[in-house]
C-alpha cells in the first residue's frame, strides 16, 4: 500500500524527481513532507530517496533558504493557492522544520554511500547558518518562526494567542490571519530578520528541538567526511540551542512555546510537550515524569488512537480539527523516536501498533480522528509510510 502511494505521487520537472503529499490536495514539493519521504524511500530504494533531496536542495535560495513550497513546472492556481500566497511565484518564502540532516543521515543508514553526504554537507551548512543568522537576530540561540505555516501545524491552538484568536474558531478565520501575516512581511520584501520581533515573535518547542537533533545529525555527517570545524561547530550549537530551550522553556518539567522578547509561556497542551524527546533535551527523570503525567494520562494524550495533536482536557481540541486535536502519522514519529532515545520501547510500540491500525482501518489519510480513528483530510497522503521506519526499529527492539 505505502509502496504504490509513494510510486503514485512521484512527479518529474526537467532532470528533478520529487514525491507530492497527495495528488488531489497537495499537488507540489513540500520540505518537511519531502524528507519524510527519503526517510521513507530509503525502505525500498535508497536512490530515489537522494532524488527527493537534491529536488529540495537544487530550490536552495543563496541566504541558504529551503522554501516550505515548490511549485516546479505549475504555478499554484489562484483558487486553492494564490501565486504569490506564501511570497514568491515558483516558491514560498516560508521554511518548515529543518529536517534535512536527519533525513540524509538515515539514507546514509542504510546504504553507507559517503559519496552523497560529501555531496548533501555543504547544503546542510547553509541551511541550518540560515536559521541561525535570520531567524535569531538578538543571538539568544532559538529559531523563531513568521508564521504559523512554518511549524507545519498550520492551525494549531498554540498560536492562537499570538494570531489574537479564541480557542473556539473557524479554521477559515485562522487561515485568514495567517495570510494577513504574510502581507505584513510581503510589504517588507520578506526582510525577516528585522521585523520578526513585531509581527510574530514566536519560539516554538518542536522546530527547537528538531534543530538540535539536525545540527547533531550535521556533527555525525561532517565526523565521517573527517571535517573537524563543522563538527565541532554544529556540536557547540546543538548545546547552546538545547540550555537555551531549557532556560527559556522549561517550566515544571514541560517545555512551552513562548510568545514575545520576554518569552511568556504558551501554556497549551500539544503533542510539542513530547519533541523534546526527539531531540534528547530531557533528563531520564523528566521524560518518565512527561510519559507516566501526559502521554499516559486518558484525560490527556492517551486517547482510543494515539496520539492526539492536542491534549482532549483543552479548551481548543477538536477531535476532527486539522491541527487542533486529530493524530498525524509524522507527530506520531517524532514521539515514537523520542521515546526510543530514552528506552520507552513499550509506549514506542503503543505508538506504532495504533498508527498501525489507524491505517488499516481508514487507510493513507492525512489525519486520524484519535477518538474513533476515522480518517480525515487528504486521501493517498504519504506520512502513513512513517509506520516502515518505525517497524524496522521495532524488530531491532526485539
Ligand atoms: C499541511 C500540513 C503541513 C504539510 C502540508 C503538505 O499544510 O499542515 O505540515 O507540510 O500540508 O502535506
């Protein structure tokens, strides 16, 4: 099943070969879905997995940019989306969680080819100097996001508050203010570095912690290709962004998302509570506390299907909300990752064994209800390939 969608959703522009989210409603490139698509990928042909990477990487702006969005051959039709909705014609000019190391190291898992880390290093250095040089402008080490859209979770309740929006909502309204948001940055000529702390100065927990995994993930790399300056560099980093999540973010052994220079804590129960798992920031003694207090809790997180986006004893959750409460197969990879770094290998298997029968119930869609496990939004969506990886580190537990 995962093979023939993956088979089905590959598309070519010119010598560039890329895998789109789902024909009907995500007909383009996506970042971050694109590198779970090499983590997927490398599964049945570790080749095809590098062709996804070097589409994203051949769209690298000169600041180091990877867009969020590339349209290739077709501009986006102004109906769905606008030409210039996210800020230029062939490309966004947002970013999406900087997954790329990540995802280049797992190919390099699996089929030990140095070649193409020589080849992905150099991207990988731009990419992750341009999070630090333009998303950090005071140098307080944490990435700070334009836009909702950059979490990948466009509607999620943890932006309401910096959005000016009520937990209860009409998505239409969300995207409406997502969109002014854009329009404030588009009169700027998407100059972000100096307006972020005006328009959306938000610090968000998981884009945080996954660039502290991607920038040990970048150490690993530069190691192998015997590069002591970058290793040394992107190792120092990952422990500068990790004190200073745990500085600015933690509070009663959670880490919140914050809003404004005075970093004020979002304190709404998402899924984001559990990516610091993935990106190993936690004591042993907290993420026990995090998994027997959260994710184990039936008031919160531990729903008939795991894991909901949004813990069910909010305000704003939303059993069939998008991002405000349903379970998404590439969340509930980070989580299962996450528990695995710190030897939670039975709540791991829970994860899976529920992504599990969420696809066999309702097949390849793009989110799950968690309280019934009917499927919602798209159809044909590649994320459901995520269960592969996890199976394979699930027979090495064994
Ligand atoms: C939605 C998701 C985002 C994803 C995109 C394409 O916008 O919120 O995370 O990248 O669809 O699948």
């Amino acid at each position: 099943m995962v093979w023939q969608v993956m088979q089905d959703n590959r598309r070519h522009s010119g010598q560039h070969t890329y895998t789109v989210p789902s024909p009907d409603s995500y007909p383009f490139q996506w970042f971050w879905d694109s590198c779970f698509h090499a983590i997927i990928l490398r599964h049945f042909n570790p080749e095809l997995a590098k062709q996804e990477l070097r589409a994203l990487a051949a769209r690298q702006f000169k600041n180091g940019m990877i867009p969020h969005m590339i349209y290739w051959d077709k501009p986006p039709p102004e109906t769905k989306f606008p030409k210039i909705q996210w800020g230029r014609r062939h490309a966004s000019s947002l970013v999406q969680p900087p997954m790329l190391a990540a995802a280049v190291w797992a190919i390099y898992q699996t089929d030990g080819d140095k070649q193409f880390l020589r080849e992905m290093l150099p991207v990988i250095n731009r990419f992750h100097h341009y999070f630090l040089y333009y998303r950090d402008p005071y140098h307080h080490r944490l990435i700070g996001l334009i836009n909702p859209d950059e979490s990948g979770e466009d509607n999620s309740p943890r932006f309401d508050h910096a959005l000016r929006l009520r937990a209860h909502q009409q998505i239409e309204k969300n995207y409406h203010h997502r969109l002014k948001l854009i329009e404030l940055y588009r009169r700027e000529r998407f100059v972000i570095k100096h307006h972020m702390d005006r328009f959306h100065w938000v610090r968000d927990v998981p884009i945080n912690a996954i660039f502290v995994a991607n920038l040990r993930y970048q150490s690993y790399i530069a190691a192998l290709l015997g590069d002591s300056k970058i290793t040394h560099a992107a190792q120092g980093l990952a422990g500068e962004v990790s004190a200073a999540m745990r500085r600015y973010m933690l509070q009663d052994g959670v880490m919140n998302s914050t809003v404004g220079l005075e970093y004020r804590p979002i304190k709404v129960k998402t899924w984001a509570m559990f990516a610091p798992l993935f990106g190993e920031l936690h004591s042993q003694a907290e993420a026990e506390s995090l998994v027997g207090r959260h994710l184990l809790n039936p008031k919160e997180f531990k729903a008939p299907y795991c894991v909901p986006t949004v813990a069910m004893d909010e305000p704003s959750f939303d059993a069939a909300g998008f991002w405000r409460g349903p379970v998404w197969i590439a969340t509930n990879w980070f989580i299962f990752k996450g528990l695995l770094n710190y030897n939670h290998g039975t709540e791991a298997q829970m994860i899976l064994k529920d992504s599990l029968k969420l696809i066999s119930r309702s097949g390849l869609r793009e989110q799950y209800n968690p309280l019934t496990g009917e499927g919602l939004g798209a159809t044909n969506f590649t994320w459901g390939g995520l269960v592969l990886d996890m199976l394979a580190d699930s027979q090495k537990l064994k």
